[in-house]
C-alpha cells in the first residue's frame, strides 16, 4: 500500500513539474489539443484545448462524425462500474478457546484456554458492488464531480467442534464467558461488512496531464459480528445445575431422555457497529503514460474525517438477550491511490479498467467492541464506550464505461 501510493505521487510530481513534464511529452504522440480552441477529456479526467475542426480529425482512430462534434466541448461525463474489493484487516481478538473437557463447568472461567479462532481469521474475501459518478465541466479548466459507491456483502463464517474427545468451546468477554450447553454442539461466528461512499469535488486543470481537486467525503463503514451455538439444544441443560459436571458427564447425561428444549434461541453474542466519516479531501490525477487510443493515469486522495461511531450489543443470559450500546465522535483518515486503464472508443465512450486501495484508520469494528462490553450483574450488561482504534483495507478490481457529451 505505502509503495503504491509513494510510486504514484512521484509519478504525478514528476509529470506536473513544467521541466519533466516537458521532457515526459518529447517522446509522446504529437497531440494536436495543444492548441486553443474546443477542448477534450484525457484519462485523468483532465480537459484540453484543440485547434480546429481539422485538428481535431487528426487525432488518432477519431472518425468524421466524431470529428464534427469538436464545434461544442462536452459539457457532463458520467461513469458506470462494476468493482470487486477484497477486505482486508480487523481488530484482534479471540473469539473461541479450547478449555480441556476434564474441566468442571465451575472451573471454565478461571482455567487458561488454547486459543481455536481468533476475528483475524475470519476473512471475507472479495464482495462486488458498484460505482456511479457524474462530472460537470465549466469550462476548460474547472469542473464539478459527483460520485457514489456501494460495495456489500462481505461475509465469513467459521465453526469450531464439536472436539473428539469433547473440549469446553469458550467465549470470554470482562465478567462474561459462554460455552456449549452439550458435547455435540459447535460454537460458530459470522462477521459481515459493508461500505458506502459518496463525493463531492472540485476539480482543476493544473496541466494536460495533470488535475488537482478537494471536496467533501462521506463514507459509511458497517460490521455485525454475531456468536451462536448450533444445532439447538434437544433437552434442557438442567446439568447445570450442578457445576461439578465436566463435559465427559454431559455427554453421558445428553444421551439420556431429558425434558424438551422449545423456543427461540437467540444467538449469545450479537454486535453491530457503524462508522459515518464525515471530511474534506485532497488529491490529484495525472496520466502516467498515453499512446493513441490507449493510456494510463494515477490518482491519489487523502482526507481528515469526523467519525460519529456507535456500537449496540446483545448478550444472551440464560438465552434472554440483554442490550447496551454506545457512541462516541473520533478521528479518522481515509487514504486512496489507484492506476486504471483507458481505451478511447470514440470521442464520447471510453473502457475503463483499474486497481484501487482504500484504507480507513479509525474507525469502531464489531471484533473491537468485545473489551468494551462487560456484563456486571447476573441479568446486567453494559457498553464502556467505543473502540475507534481499528484501520481496515479495501482494494481490488474496477471496470466500466464512461461517456462525455
């Protein structure tokens, strides 16, 4: 991540120093919207001015009837894409122990586990989602841009047991620990993520190769992290009533005819976190490398954010769920660098494809909450603020289309 956005400010640097970028565009196609006159988009999104009609044929693979639309600049450009970003990073913590099953049930909380899964294993891979934007240009040097991006779905499961031999599976949390009502059972969790996103910037035309801009940023982060124990219980645990048990009693006396376990049963850990960035931002595009139809830019973006975080919690007791929650207002950074290819299909339509990362640093996640929930009574549970101490990456994959008009 450091090296790709280092490599791409370097780039952009060199290219917007009048001196580099001269020599960078010695070599380069001879591009006749240079000159003054109308003007069009390169791959940054940068606007030039063109000579004439006539030059404007010159440009290559540019037909008659695109060439004749050269007497008005394009006015708006709107995108459509499809992005796939693998998520990457949470906060550390241990979400299932394995306690030996020789243990009394009594003794479970004060003996030392042997951790199973921790929330760093719980990776969500890549989800799809999208991203809109539309951009007004002014004039030939200022433009307004609206974008909008959504990316749902991320999601990962895991089980931990039923062990053979049997052994206590153990959540801890401060004055709280849960594990299997019988031997037969497993302890599961399922993390979820989901990212929303929407700009508003101004842009302007430092160079031909170069735009700067600065806007505001809002961004939406949220993340459930839910504990259950399948399948249900068959019988009452009535066991434990006798916390002497280790779980090799438990199996034998599961096997026996018990009273039937009916009802709903909730899940024991259930938190849900949501983070609304709220910014103002910087940046800049410029276009690395252009030959004929075909070019490559860098973008980079960063930004200063108000996180207004809030964390709710259900614990289940004795499978009655009590709730408590939080909120607080932190600090937060957002880092973007990108490269994406161009293909020019006309004047008008163009095929994009790239690579982009997004990092996020202070932001609540579900895994964090996990320190700050205590329960601090048989039937009591509260939240003790919010962990805004996490980062999270974002990147992958992006293509689309984009049409000026």
């Amino acid at each position: 991540m450091k090296q790709l956005i280092a490599a791409t400010l370097l780039a952009i640097f060199a290219l917007s120093t009048p001196g580099v970028a001269g020599a960078a565009e010695f070599n380069a196609p001879v591009d006749s919207t240079l000159d003054s006159g109308n003007f069009r988009h390169d791959s940054t999104g940068v606007t030039a001015f063109s000579h004439s009609e006539d030059n404007a044929k010159k440009d290559a693979g540019l037909n008659d009837a695109d060439s004749s639309r050269s007497s008005r600049p394009p006015r708006w450009t709107v995108s459509a894409e499809t992005i796939v970003f693998d998520r990457v990073g949470t906060a550390n913590r241990t979400l299932v122990e394995r306690v030996p099953g020789d243990v009394s049930f009594a003794k479970v909380p004060t003996t030392p586990g042997t951790p199973a899964l921790n929330s760093t294993d719980l990776n969500q891979g890549f989800s799809p989602g999208f991203r809109v934007g539309v951009t007004y240009h002014v004039d030939s040097n200022y433009g307004l841009e609206l974008s909008f991006l959504r990316v749902s779905g991320w999601d990962s499961t895991r089980s931990i047991g039923p062990d053979n031999p049997p052994n206590w599976l153990v959540m801890r949390a401060p004055g709280f620990f849960q594990t299997q009502d019988f031997s037969y059972q497993s302890m599961t969790w399922d993390y979820s993520t989901e990212l929303y996103n929407a700009e508003l910037n101004v842009r302007y035309n430092l160079s031909r190769r170069i735009i700067v801009f600065a806007g505001f940023r809002w961004l939406q982060l949220n993340e459930n992290l839910q504990g259950t124990i399948p399948p249900p219980d068959r019988t009452l645990p009535i066991w434990k009533f006798d916390p002497n048990n280790n779980l090799f009693d438990v199996a034998r006396i599961e096997k026996l005819r018990g009273i039937p376990s009916t009802g709903t049963f909730p899940p024991f850990w259930n938190t849900g976190t949501t983070n609304n960035l709220y910014g103002l931002q910087i940046g800049a595009a410029g276009k690395l490398f252009e030959r004929g139809r075909f070019s490559i830019g860098g973008l980079i973006k960063v930004g200063g954010y108000w996180n207004h975080a809030s964390e709710s919690t259900g614990v289940s007791l004795e499978k009655v769920v009590y709730s408590t929650g939080a909120k607080t207002d932190h600090a937060a950074f957002v880092g973007e660098a990108g490269l994406q290819c161009k293909y020019q299909f006309t004047r008008g339509l163009a095929l994009k494809l790239g690579y982009e990362a997004l990092w996020l640093y202070g932001v609540a996640l579900a895994p964090g909450q996990i320190q700050k929930t205590y329960e601090i009574g048989p039937a009591s549970v509260t939240a003790r603020g919010v962990n805004c101490d996490s980062g999270v990456l974002l990147h992958g994959g992006t293509a689309g289309l984009e049409y000026s008009f």
